[in-house]
C-alpha cells in the first residue's frame, strides 16, 4: 500500500507525512519494507520480522 492508501483506508487522524514518518522509522527497524513503485509513489509490505513483532504484541495484549 502506498502512505496515501493507508491515510484514506484508516481512521488514524495523521496527516500522509506523519504517517510517512512513522513507516521510515518502521522501514529503519525492518518491520516494513519498500515495495515496488505504484506510478509515483513507493508502496509499502510488512516484514517477517514485522510479522513477527505483531504476534508477539497480539499475545502480550491477551
């Protein structure tokens, strides 16, 4: 998905940059991963590794 298909799926009530801020850091950290360009814009995948912290943060809220 590209930043601009997140901002206009989900009610997080960020600006793109803002949430394009948050995908570098996440991108940084390796939970998220650049994928192919979408015309102008880059999308964007979630990592094993991205995976992997979400089962984890899944069964620390259970």
């Amino acid at each position: 998905m590209s930043v601009q298909e997140i901002s206009d799926t989900e009610e997080f009530g960020y600006k793109p940059n803002t949430i394009f801020k948050k995908i570098k850091e996440f991108e940084d950290a390796g939970y998220i991963g650049r994928g192919l360009k979408e015309g102008r814009a880059d999308t964007f995948f979630i990592t094993d590794t991205g995976r992997e912290f979400l089962e984890g943060a899944k069964h620390e809220t259970k």
